[in-house]
C-alpha cells in the first residue's frame, strides 16, 4: 500500500484553523481526508461544526494537550486508521491532524519517525502554521508556543491581514522571516485555500530542494537599516510600529545559516551534530541541509526535528555546480557561535 500523506496543522487559539478545515473539507476535490482533532476544554464546539457540516471521517481525542498525553494516543489513533483503511473499513486518500493552539508540534512530528509502524504507513507531508496577524505580535511576546509553532513551520499561513495596517503587517512578516527564513509566507482570507498550497508540500522530504533564500541575512540586514531609518523621522507617531519592527532581535525562536565552500569530513560532522543534538536537541525546532561531504559526488541532504535526525544522498552535483554547503538551523536560544564554530571544524 502506498505511503499515506500526512498534514500537521498548528496555530494559536483563534488563528483560523477549523476554518481552513472546513474549507479543505467541503471543497469539492474529489479527496477523501481523515481528520485528527485534538481539543480539550470547550473547544470541542469547533468538532460538532466540522461533523455537521461534512461526510468526513472525523477522529476526535479528548483527552489532552497534545505535547503533554496524546503521542501514545496519536499513535494508536493512526495505527487503526492505518488497518481499517488496509481492510477497506475506510476510505481516505490523507490525514490532516489539526493540534490545539497551546501545542508544540515537535512530539506530533516525531511520532511519524520514530515509530516504524507509523513510519512503514504514513509519509509526513508537511507542517503548517497559521498566524493571527492582529493578535500575532502579542502571542509571539509572551507565548512560547506560538513561537515554536512558527518554528517547526514548512509553510506559514497569516491570517486576517486586512485588519492590520501595511506597516504591522510588514512587521510581522519580517520578524517571522527572522524566525523562521525556510517557511515560505501566504496571506489567507477567511480560510479560502487552493489546496495545492495546502497538499503535497514535501517539507519533510529529504531529496526535496532546500528552500533557504541565499541573501537571507544579507537582505535582513538591509531591510533592518531600512525600517530604522523611516522610524528615526515618524519616532512621535509610529512608536508601536517601530518596538515591532525591532522586537523580533528578542524572540528565543531564531534562525540561522551556515555555508561553507569547503567539503565536510562526514565522520567529524556526524561526531559534532550528534553532540550537539545530544546536549540541545529539545531546543532545536528545525535543521536541515544541503552538505559537499568528502568521498562522494552526490549531495548529501538531511534534517532533524528535535533529537531525531536523518540524512540521504541526492542527486550528483553538475559539472559546472560550485559545490558549497548550505544548513538551516531554527531554535530555541541555540547557541549560534558554539554551532558555526563547531561546523567550521568539520571541514575535511
């Protein structure tokens, strides 16, 4: 039987999930979708709306934060969908496990790789996080689980834009760059989604192409020196504007880029990281890579989610390829001159 994709949605309370569902759900695609929910408390509301209104397989688990009790629980969840649907008990095409708002995606992430039942039947496909662009600025300042749900992003959703002004929402996007460069963003209204931006992302697909834009930092830097010249000259009037446009230096969620023109010792690198994941593992959200490794002419790829991490060989590199390295990584207060240090002795 062929790999089942799975979709990871996350977001904060009141961001505009259960409406992308709905949409997903009603929109005539021609897919069958298997929905995880995971509430606790009232929002249970939210699951009477979607079974109403839909013919959907809709598995419901009440019983929890999903960081904290669900993985066994989601795992046993997918096993059964997994046998019923290889019996013929049920039909689907893909899952979509929609986490509460105060979830840490990372446990629901790893569930897909560290279980080999799970693994021999699921493909993850991709997280995707939808952000509340008038109250985002407020959650990322004081709920670390809204950073971190920006973190673990593939690909990040921002909704209700048009209440915001252009310049919050310049704002926002620029501190969710910073936070997290690989997520491509969208602006979504009222959950009206191509499925084609929702489906079939491969963010966690090894031999996909590393989306790390490679003037990243030096782009910020400018657009950094834009913004503070503009509020220099507006300071008696955009004084809330201009603490956003600076605030995302002090976000614990921060990202950063390694590249190195010289090939890597692959025994050096693999010593150094899994130290590394050792020590910081909890703390490293996403990484992800495109290696020149000594003793091979093909790229080698690998990512990790927490302290799980993998690696796979890609295609050649073309004859007239600089052959450089790049890495991601997106964490917690990582401590990024132990790492760039680290990964410049891994040289061969």
């Amino acid at each position: 039987m062929a790999l089942i994709p799975a979709t990871i949605l996350t977001g904060f309370l009141g961001s505009g999930k259960t409406t992308l569902l709905k949409r997903i759900l009603s929109e005539a695609h021609g897919q069958k979708i298997a929905v995880i929910e995971n509430e606790f408390g009232e929002e249970n509301i939210d699951n009477d709306i979607l079974v109403s209104e839909t013919k959907e397989q809709i598995i419901q688990m009440s019983n929890g934060c999903v960081c904290c009790t669900i993985r066994e629980d989601l795992r046993t969840t997918l096993t059964e969908l997994a046998e019923k649907k290889r019996k013929g008990e049920l039909s689907f095409d893909r899952i979509v496990i929609e986490t509460t708002g105060l979830a840490d995606p990372g446990p629901v992430a790893q569930t897909f790789f560290m279980d080999d039942v799970i693994a021999e039947s699921y493909l993850l496909d991709s997280i995707l996080t939808l952000v509340d662009a008038v109250h985002a600025a407020d959650q990322l300042n004081t709920r670390q689980e809204a950073r971190r749900q920006v973190g673990f992003a593939d690909q990040l959703f921002i909704s209700k834009s048009e209440l915001v002004s252009a310049a919050n929402l310049d704002a926002l996007q620029h501190r969710l760059k910073h936070m997290n460069p690989r997520a491509p963003q969208k602006l979504v209204h009222f959950g009206e989604m191509p499925l084609k931006e929702v489906f079939d992302l491969h963010g966690f697909n090894l031999n996909a192409k590393l989306d790390i834009d490679p003037d990243f930092l030096k782009v910020e830097d400018h657009h950094d020196h834009d913004h503070d010249h503009v509020h220099d000259e507006h300071c008696g009037h955009d004084h809330g504007e201009q603490h956003l446009h600076h605030h995302h230096t002090d976000d614990d969620v921060k990202s950063f880029v390694f590249r190195a023109n010289k090939a890597l010792d692959p025994a050096k690198l693999e010593d150094f990281l899994g130290a590394i994941v050792n020590i910081y593992g909890p703390k490293m959200l996403r990484y992800k890579g495109v290696l020149n490794m000594k003793g091979t002419d093909r790229k080698v790829i690998f990512q990790g989610v927490h302290q799980l991490m993998g690696s796979d060989l890609g295609p050649a590199w073309a004859k007239d390829e600089v052959r450089n390295s790049k890495m991601v990584f997106i964490g917690i207060d990582l401590p990024k001159d132990i790492l760039l240090q680290g990964l410049e002795n891994c040289y061969a």
